[in-house]
C-alpha cells in the first residue's frame, strides 16, 4: 500500500481491486512456490498481479517499488496493440520502478512517518550514498557480465567442458572476485544465479541502472528539486508524474531513443546523472585513496 500510494501521489491510477485480491504477498504453508518476485498482467488484460513472498524490510519495500513499477507500466500502455505492450525496450521495464525507489530518501520516509529523526549532515549523506553505491554501482560489472557469459555459451565460444571456469575467469576479470573454496567443472555456478537458470537474458538490469539515475533527474527537475540530487524525492509532484505517465503510455510504439529524449532530453544512455547523484561520495573517496594502488 506504500509502494501504491507513492504512484498514486504522482496522479497516477490506483491499482484495480483484482490486484488485491489475485497477487501472491506472503508464501504459503499448504504448497511451495517460487517466492522470487515478479510483476504479471495476465492475459493482457490489465489484470495485474505480483508474485512475491513479502519480508518487512528497507530492502523489501524498494523490491515492491519495483515490482509496481512493472505493473503501472504494463496498465498504461495495455491500451496499444499488443505488440507495442513492451516496454521501449527491455532496460526501461526495470528502471521505471528501481528510479520511484530513488526517491524513497530518508526525507520521505520520514514525511511518512518511516522514520522519526533525519540526521542532515555530511556523516550521514555520506553513509546513504556509500549504501546506494553498494547496491548500484558495484552491480554495475556483474550486470554486464551475466549476458557476456550466456552469449559466449551461444556463440560456441565457451566450450561446456568449461562453462563454470569461464564463469569465475570472468567474474575475476570483471568484478575482482574469486571462489571462496576450489570450484570444478562439476559446480555449475551459473546456475546459481535465477536468470541463467531461467534463461532471462540480464543486460536490461545494466541497462536500467543507467537509465534510473536519467530518469529521476529528469523526474527531479520537472518537480522543481533544488539541491543535491540524492536528496530529491518526487512524492507528490504531479508533474513528475504526467512525464511518467507519457513514458510508460508510449510503451514500445516508438524507438526507445525517442521515449527516452521525450523524458530526459537525451536520446541515448549516459552515467552523467549517475556520477551527479554520488558526486559528494566521489569526492570523499578519491580523499581516501591517495597513495593507495586500487584495482586487482
């Protein structure tokens, strides 16, 4: 309900009573499912659902915002012909949600009584941003990787003698990390990961945290934000909300470039508005490491 009330204080629909009814919130004790979140419009026909296992947590409610991004997206363009009932193109799907819950700032949770004291000074803007960059920035090299793995595996240029070494060779080489004990071809680590085992290809998650940082600054100037932008939340801006709204109407019936110019004044994906929102955190490290050797 907090999830819905931050879409509906942007002028956007509440959702259907059918949502209510129909979606899976806490995982049963009769049968066992599989409580990984996701969004559903079945059947096309704005019935809209998700499947979730819900946990009361900080971590839990920014899923939510996401899982209700997709439901909104697929409510305001399931007015198109079905085959433009996507989103502009996969990465948007995942960003609209994931840059709502950008604007779940401390400030707001406060405003909603989350929260009982904001501490405002540069100690605690410091340990938000740290927190954000740890879920956004350091996915950054794993979101990327995923789909390197899959379409080497396709191309026939990873041999299935050695999935899982190219798996951690890669890994290694991107992210810096290693197993943690000796791992064999007998592993499968790949597997462990749902969207390899699903076969749902993953660069629109990379793609998605580049497009959320364009989208709530866009989101953040037509509100009126002044200030830093890891400080704007865009509750209630119903001018946020109407140029949300004519992005997800837009769904795939125009080329994403256009949907994407139409929101942000840019036609193409650019970490300009990525680097703008942990500008104070860049400014604190790059202090912090000198005369330190960085990498691996």
């Amino acid at each position: 309900k907090l999830a819905e009330a931050f879409f509906v204080s942007l002028g956007l629909d509440p959702l259907l009573d059918t949502f209510w009814e129909r979606s899976l919130f806490t995982k049963p004790q009769d049968r066992e499912v599989m409580c990984h979140a996701s969004a559903w419009d079945v059947h096309y026909a704005d019935d809209l659902r998700i499947k979730m296992c819900i946990d009361v947590t900080d971590e839990e409610l920014g899923v939510l915002h996401h899982e209700l991004g997709h439901n909104y997206y697929y409510h305001y363009y399931h007015h198109l012909p079905i085959l433009f009932q996507e989103g502009a193109n996969d990465g948007f799907h995942e960003a609209i949600g994931d840059a709502i819950a950008l604007s779940v700032t401390p400030g707001y949770l406060q405003q909603v009584g989350l929260l009982h004291q904001v501490r405002d000074n540069e100690k605690a803007d410091l340990n938000y941003l740290m927190k954000m960059a740890l879920d956004k920035v350091a996915f950054l090299p794993f979101g990327k990787l995923i789909d390197q793995w899959r379409w080497d595996v396709f191309a026939g240029k990873i041999k299935p003698t050695h999935y899982n070494r190219a798996w951690w060779d890669l890994r290694r080489r991107t992210q810096g990390i290693a197993p943690p004990v000796k791992r064999t071809e007998a592993s499968f680590d790949p597997l462990a990961k749902y969207h390899v085992a699903a076969n749902v290809p993953y660069l629109r998650y990379f793609l998605a945290t580049i497009y959320q940082f364009q989208l709530q600054r866009a989101f953040c100037r037509a509100a009126g934000h002044q200030g830093p932008l890891h400080k704007c939340s865009i509750y209630g801006s119903k001018a946020a909300g109407a140029k949300l709204e004519a992005l997800l109407a837009a769904g795939a019936s125009k080329p994403w470039q256009e949907v994407l110019e139409a929101a942000t004044g840019q036609r193409q994906g650019d970490a300009g508005a990525l680097l703008e929102y942990y500008r104070p955190l860049r400014g604190w490290l790059r202090d912090q490491i000198k005369g330190e050797t960085c990498g691996w």
